[in-house]
C-alpha cells in the first residue's frame, strides 16, 4: 500500500466515523489515531454526549476486533470484567478465569465512570494498559487490546489513581453540542455506521514497525524544550514516559499522512497529551499557535502608533494659520471685504460662503517644498518598513496553509482558526496602510509657497 492510498483509505475513515457525530471530529481523530499508535484514550465530559458511541464506532475500524464494554462502579467485581472462575481449573487447585467475551479477549474496550472501580480492579488494568498482559492463574497472557477509551465527568484528583491516569495518553474534553448544531441534532437518524474496509492486525503492527524509524524535523526538539519549560511554568507534571508516548503519537501522525519525518505542526496534538486538567487544554492551544504556527494575530502596534502620530501632525499642520508677516497686508484687506460684505444683506448666503472658504484657505499657513517633501520623505520611510512587515507577514500565511493543507488529523475548525489569524493580521496591516497612504497624500496636498526657504522641519516623533 502507498502512503496516498492508506492516507485515502484513512480519510475515508474517519469520515465513516464521523458521520452523524456533531462537533465531534476532534475526538474521532484523536481516539483513530491513538490507536493506531497503541494508546489509550480518555474521554472526559457529562453523560449523554456521545462518548460510548464513539468507542462503539471506533472498534469497527479495526477487522476482526472484538468489542467489550462496561459502566464500571465502586461495586463491580473482577467476574464482570476478566470473566468468571473456571470451575473445572478449580478442581485441579488451579485459580483461572473464563476470560472469552470478556476485556483479556477484547481488541476496543469502552470503560464509563473508569476512576469510580476499586483498587483491586485498578491494579489489574494497570498491566493490562500498560503490558497488553493479562495474569490468568499462575501464567500472564498475551492480550489482542488495541486500545481502551475510558469515560469520565471529571478528572480525579486523588494520589492513588494518578498512576492510573496517566496511563492514558489521549485525553479530550468533550461537550454538548452547541446551539448552532441543535437543530441538526434533534433531525439525526439512529442509523450505524459500517467502515468499508477496515484495518487490519498485521498493517498496524507493520506501521507500529516503521513510524518508530520517522525523524523528528529540526524544529521540533527546540519546540519540545521549550514546553517542557512551559509547562513547569504552568505546574503541569508531565512524566518521562509521557513525553516517550508522545513522540510515538507524533510519528504516528506523520506516517499516516505519508510524511517522512515529523514536523512542528504536528505539536497541535500536544494539549490533548499534556494537559492534566481539561483548564489547560486552551492555554497549551494559545502555546501552539503563538510559538508553533506562530499563527496569533498580530496588531502592529508600532505602526498602529506612527500612523496616528503621522495623522495628528496632518491636522495640526492642516489647519495651521498663517505666520506673523506672511503677506499679511493682502490678507487684512481681504479680510475688511469679506467682513463688510457679511455686515449687509444677505441676499446671497452662496456666495458669502464661498467668500468664507475663500478667505480661510487664503489664511491657511503655506510651507515650503522643503517641509512637505521632508513630511512625504519619512510617512514613505515607515510606508516601506509596513510594506515589508505585510510581505513578511503574508508569506508566514502562505507557509501556513501549505503546512496545514495535507494533514489528515487536524480538525478543520483548528486549521481554519490558525489560518484565519493570520487573514486578520493582514487585513490590519493593510487597512493601517491605506491610512498611512491617505495621511501621505494629506501632506503633499499641503498649501505650499515656491518662493519660501526653510529648513526640513523635525521628524515627527514616533513612539517605538
């Protein structure tokens, strides 16, 4: 198989999965993917959205696999969930469980309200997460587990079960549907879903084989330093065998979207990894797009402020008055016309006003070539720097939606929200562009007098 046809065959998929499930392809892609990679999910969110179907759905992914699944209590015995005792090993004094049918012999397990299960059973999937063993009697069996999606409302806080916790990698807040998919919501149909061509054992232990063999792209170690700091900042305990998991899901990720080596975009997968607390999955996010895809909008605010310098020296100088001696004789006898013909009648209030812009513009302070070409020579200094920051800015963009146009695990709403930040960074700049080109053609439009010298007037000032 090729890496655009198992990329297809992905794709097709995960729309399978998807389908009928609102607002839900973040989880869908997130619980496909992790197992793939061998990894255990957590969903975390109230009852009734959707997270036992999700698992129901997933296990029909994978061919042959056998699903198992359990609302687990404080109550719930080992016999519900390993099998009852083999009532003929006990009469050998052998201690040994039914296990067919039952979690040891499952492929996708669904655990709700997992946390809520007693010590006893806690230590027993322990080594079942983690070794994909099972202790039958006195020998440890060899379980088909592919993955186990646990449920819970909420995330525990107590020491004993932190161990447990960790044991799964992926772990995604999951919500109601918002008001703008409740319509759709109350016109679904119960129909199932029926993956057309699933996947099977050997090709995941094939691609198990070959992602472990992907590079990690220069960036990305930086990147994972970098966060680990973070996330020291944040008080988030990240264990070393998390940060091991996470590069297998990386690779994952970057084999199943037929690229040879992992690259910094692939960190998005992170607050669903690393976050201990659902809290912190939005604050991780905000690290991706600020660090990553350097993808948080922008507001420039050094040209934000030159520009409004520029326009406020424009005005200033708009409506300037003429200086003490600039043909101040002729201005006073125009001054005394207009003033008498106002003291009459007003019989034509047209041309009265006309005699009033008039006489304004003819006292309007007139500058020389020297302070106007000054004025355009640094409004066209900054104009260029603002220039070059757009460029900078939209071939950021283009780098962007390039990087993002063939990943296959990426929610859409995600890629949209990363691209669409940079759109209104660059429809900032520009519109902060054509205030700066409208303040410019204010300057050359200034009175200017030929006949006067003078000195190129100070650059105006510019906050940094």
């Amino acid at each position: 198989m090729t890496d655009v046809q198992r990329t297809d065959r992905l794709q097709q998929t995960i729309a399978t999965l998807e389908h009928g499930l609102l607002e839900r392809g973040a989880a869908v892609r997130l619980a496909l993917l992790a197992a793939l990679a061998g990894e255990h999910v957590l969903l975390i969110g109230p009852p009734g959205t959707a997270k036992s179907e999700l698992a129901r759905r997933l296990h029909r992914a994978f061919d042959g696999a056998r699903y198992f699944e359990r609302l687990l209590t404080r109550f719930t015995t080992p016999e519900e969930l390993f099998g009852p005792l083999s009532l003929k090993a006990l009469e050998h004094d052998r201690y040994e469980r039914l296990t067919d049918g039952y979690l040891p012999t499952a492929s996708i397990a669904f655990l709700d309200e997992v946390f809520k299960a007693n010590s006893a059973i806690l230590n027993a999937l322990l080594t079942l997460l983690n070794e994909r063993e099972f202790d039958n009697g006195s020998a440890r069996l060899r379980t088909p587990l592919i993955s186990v999606i646990g449920a819970t409302n909420e995330v525990p806080q107590e020491e004993a079960l932190m161990a447990f916790y960790d044991r799964f990698l992926v772990r995604i807040p999951v919500a109601g549907v918002s008001d703008a998919s409740f319509e759709r919501l109350l016109a679904l149909d119960s129909t199932g879903v029926r993956v057309a061509q699933a996947l099977t054992r050997d090709e995941l232990a094939l691609w198990l084989v070959r992602r472990d063999e992907l590079p990690l792209a220069p960036g990305v170690v930086p990147h994972l330093k970098a966060l680990r700091g973070y996330c020291a900042a944040q008080q988030i305990v990240v264990s070393d065998r998390r940060w091991r998991q996470l590069l297998g899901l990386l690779r994952t990720a970057a084999l199943c979207e037929g690229r040879h080596e992992v690259d910094a975009l692939d960190l998005w997968l992170v607050p669903y990894t690393l976050a201990a607390q659902p809290a912190q999955v939005a604050g991780l996010q905000q690290w991706f797009a600020h660090e990553v895809a350097q993808a948080a909008e922008q507001q420039a605010p050094w040209l934000t402020r030159a520009v409004e310098a520029f326009e406020k020296q424009l005005e200033i100088e708009h409506s300037a008055q003429a200086e003490e001696g600039d043909d101040s004789a002729g201005k006073l006898a125009l001054a005394r016309s207009i003033g008498g013909a106002q003291g009459g009648r007003d019989e034509d209030g047209g041309m009265q006003r006309m005699m009033s812009t008039s006489l304004e513009a003819h006292l309007r302070r007139r500058y020389s070539r020297v302070h106007v070409d000054a004025r355009l020579a640094q409004v066209d200094e900054v104009l260029g720097r603002a220039r070059e920051h757009h460029a900078a800015i939209a071939a950021q963009a283009r780098s962007l939606s390039e990087g993002l146009r063939a990943r296959l695990w990426l929610p859409a709403e995600l890629a949209q929200a990363l691209t669409q930040a940079k759109q209104d960074t660059l429809a900032l700049l520009q519109a902060l562009q054509a205030r700066l080109q409208a303040t410019r053609a204010g300057f050359a439009d200034l009175p200017v007098d030929s006949a006067k010298a003078g000195d190129a007037p100070a650059p105006i000032a510019l906050s940094a």
